[in-house]
C-alpha cells in the first residue's frame, strides 16, 4: 500500500531509505466501499488523502440540484477539500468512492510535521501545489475555448486508462456537459474507428 506513495514521491524527489520508512509513521489507512462518503459538505476536511487503490471523485451539488464534478482521484492522487483542510473551516466539496478504494490519510497535524521533519516533502508538496494551479488554469481555459467533442477528446487522451472506469454521466458532469452529448461523442468516435 505504501509502496504507491513512496513510488508517486519518488517521482518527484529523492528519499532515503531512513525518509522512506519514516514517511508511513504519519499516515493511517481507510477503506471505502463503493459511493461510501469520504467527506461531506459543512464537515471540515480533517485530512489529505493518497488513493492507493480505487476511485474517488470531488464534487459540490448545485442549487438546482444535481452533481458538479471538481474532480477524480485515482491510484496515484491526492484528494481533499484543500480550503478546508488548510484553514479548518467546513467544506464545501463532497467526496466520495466511485469504486471500492484504500487511502492513505494524513491529518493536518502531522502533515505539517511531516514538512518539518523531512524536509523534502515540503518540496514534493510544493511541486504538487504548481502542477495542480496548472491544471486548474489549463482546465479552466479548456472550458471556455473547447468544442464538447474537444473537451472529451483531450480527458480520455490524458486518461485512457481511468475514463473505462468512469461512467459516462460523471465524466460528462466533470466535462460540464449533458450525459446525452458524451454519449453521442462516444457513439461517433466508435463510427469513426470502424
């Protein structure tokens, strides 16, 4: 289980092996069935949580109803309600388990010692910090400037492997469009590979 982070870790900065075992000592581990609530909106997000294994997704419901999907969480990411965790205050996200999922939990008392006593991770953090404002810029200007066909094009391109995972009416929530127009861009991009 933790062989995942340490891995998603060293991708982005060297550990030693003392760092290596020493990380697993500030996290714990929770299990979630599938649609199992990990946060719901009003509570405070009490901790940063890796996905070792499953699916999660990030969502806030609309005053109209129905799901706004922030994002996904997979094997390899991290997931919270980053405003709530930081400063303490409730959430505004829910999230929840798209499939059966394990995490690895970190609160925000240890995640700071975590930064003090291994030095590096606050780098780590930081480099995830960058990547996540750029693909919240990225996306932001995808949305605007994008066919539908564009937008879902370039999700299952980064994604090949996790949109078979996805049904398509929350990809088309996370596309911010109808379930009827992903299922018609599914339907001709099939056509087309025939």
């Amino acid at each position: 289980m933790f062989d995942i982070l340490i891995s998603h870790v060293q991708n982005k900065v060297n550990l030693t092996n003392e760092e290596k075992t020493e990380l697993q000592f500030f996290f714990s581990v929770k299990k979630l069935k599938k649609k199992q609530l990990l946060l719901k909106e009003g509570e405070i997000c009490t901790h940063l949580s890796f996905v070792s294994r499953g699916l999660l997704k990030s969502y806030f419901v609309a005053e109209k109803g129905g799901e706004n999907i922030n994002m996904f969480a997979f094997e390899g990411w991290w997931i919270s309600d980053f405003k709530s965790f930081i400063s303490q205050e409730k959430a505004v996200l829910n999230i929840d388990a798209v499939e059966e999922t394990e995490l690895l939990m970190i609160s925000l008392e240890d995640y700071e010692k975590l930064t003090l006593e291994i030095p590096v991770m606050d780098r780590y953090f930081r480099i995830l910090y960058q990547n996540s404002l750029v693909t919240k810029d990225y996306r932001l200007i995808a949305s605007n400037s994008y066919t539908a066909e564009e937008k879902y094009l370039e999700f299952s391109k980064k994604n090949p492997e996790i949109i078979k995972r996805i049904p398509h009416n929350l990809i088309a929530s996370f596309l911010g469009l109808a379930p009827e127009t992903v299922s018609r861009i599914r339907k001709k991009l099939l056509l087309k590979k025939l």
